[in-house]
C-alpha cells in the first residue's frame, strides 16, 4: 500500500511539473488579454444638424465634431480606444447604417420603441434636452400643451424624435414636415409655408444665431417634451459587448455627475457660434 502511494505521489509530482509551465502562460497571457481594449476602434456618427453637441466639421467635412464626441473622446481616452467620428450624411440615413451594423454608435438618440430594436442605450443618458415650439415672432400662437398644434403645420428633421409619447400623439393628430436639414424648415416658417418648427432648445438658440435669424424667432414658453440623449450602440456592432457597454457607463456617469458636460458644451457652443478661420 505504502508502495503504491510512492508511486502515485511521483507521478503527481511530474505532471504538476510538466503543467507548471502551461499554467505560467495562461496566467500571463489571461493578464495581458484583459489588459487589452475591448474594441480597438469605436466607430460613431449621430446627428450632423446638432450644434453644439453635433455638426460637421468644417475643416474636415467627411467628420463631426462637438460636445458629445468630445465627452466620448475622454471616456475612451482612458480605454486606450480609438474615436472615429464619421459624417455619413442625413440624420435618416445614420439610423439606417445603425441599424445594419455599419457604424458602432450613434451619439446623441432618444429613446423610441422603434430604436430599441436595433440598438442598446447606454445609462444614464449624457444630457437633457427641452424641445421647443419655434415660431416666428410675428407669428407668435397660445401653446399650452400638443392639442394647441392640431390644425397648424409644423416642420422638423426627416425621422426626428421627440420621445415616445409626443411622436405617438404627433403620428395620430398632427401635421409634420419632415426635411433634410433644420435651415429648410426655418426658411419654411418664414416664408409661411409652415406655421411652426420643433427643434430642441439649445440647438435652435445656436443655429438661428449662426443662421442670422435669432431676432426674428422665437421658442414658446412651454417645451413639447423634455427627453434623455443616450448614446447608443448597433446591436449588429462587434464592439457592442455587455462588458465594454458597463465600462463605458461607468465612465460616463462619473463625468456628468462632475459637471463636466456643462464645461464641454459651453466651449463647444462658442466653437460653433464663432468659428475659427480656417
């Protein structure tokens, strides 16, 4: 008996050291692999009629720039993940690719059963958005709450959303222009083609001001909706992971709870109102 335990305790004995150098390298190499980024290079468009959290960049059109890539940039910075954000053209067709997978986020969506589909948002949403009624200031209607806009004709972007429950209410009893771009629907409104446009708050504040028409609109007092923007990734994204959607958020959360997203919007929002010659 004492024989055979010898026996067995040498054997024992050689293949823990055959395996010690197996166990070596898949300790180093585990290490070293989760020390790797999830996804090597994230790439990400949104809204180009955004300013001053998106709109393209003038010196390199085929990119956006502004303060939702710019708080992006510092959450991946720390990732050791590339940005690439891509200027892929209307608000309509960057929903389109997201949906089929051929970019990895969307910075800057509402949340809409539609969208839900085909993308997983990421918690908390960056920042709040008031959208307003703009008319223009010779214009001017009591508007209290959506009942007020039956009968009128509003204008918007192509796809725009305002949340889930105005879009539903808007579907039903409105009358909405969808357009490519946000200048044609102020134009619209002045020459009287249609009576009011939705657009948020502070993009309609800096993009009138950029067009020359602050003076001549102006939002009514009472916001249509009052949504979260998330930032969103394709669920047909290979970046998209449970893992680096939580390291992601984490990051995200401790930057807004900071503060810091007021910071980059205002220097973003002064970039925009007074570009740089190039």
């Amino acid at each position: 008996m004492i024989a055979h335990l010898s026996v067995f305790r040498k054997k024992l004995f050689t293949a823990a050291r055959l395996l010690f150098p197996v166990l070596i390298v898949v300790i180093v190499f585990g290490r070293s692999g989760a020390a790797e980024p999830l996804c090597k290079t994230l790439t990400v468009s949104g809204n180009p009629e955004y300013p001053p959290l998106l709109w393209e960049d003038p010196r390199y059109p085929q990119q956006l720039t502004g303060a939702a890539p710019a708080l992006l940039q510092e959450i991946l910075e720390t990732m050791g993940v590339e940005l690439e954000v891509q200027n892929l053209g209307s608000w309509a067709r960057v929903q389109r690719l997201a949906r089929v997978g051929e970019l990895d986020m969307i910075a800057g969506a509402f949340i809409t059963s539609e969208r839900i589909r085909y993308m997983d948002y990421l918690l908390p949403p960056f920042i709040r958005l008031p959208a307003a009624v703009w008319v223009p200031k010779d214009q001017v209607f009591e508007y209290r709450h959506w009942p007020d806009l039956v009968g009128k004709r509003g204008g918007t972007l192509i796809n725009n959303s305002f949340g889930q429950g105005f879009d539903r209410y808007a579907a039903k009893h409105l009358e909405i222009v969808g357009v490519r771009t946000i200048e044609q629907s102020f134009e619209m409104a002045l020459a009287g083609r249609v009576d009011y446009v939705l657009y948020e708050r502070l993009q309609g504040q800096v993009k009138l001001q950029r067009m020359g028409l602050a003076e001549k609109f102006v939002p009514l007092d009472v916001p249509i909706s009052n949504e979260g923007l998330f930032f969103t990734f394709s669920k047909n994204s290979p970046c998209n992971t449970f893992e680096f959607r939580e390291r992601i958020a984490d990051l995200l959360y401790k930057l807004t709870l900071s503060g810091r997203l007021d910071e980059i919007v205002s220097e973003h929002t002064a970039r925009y109102m007074f570009p740089q010659p190039q």
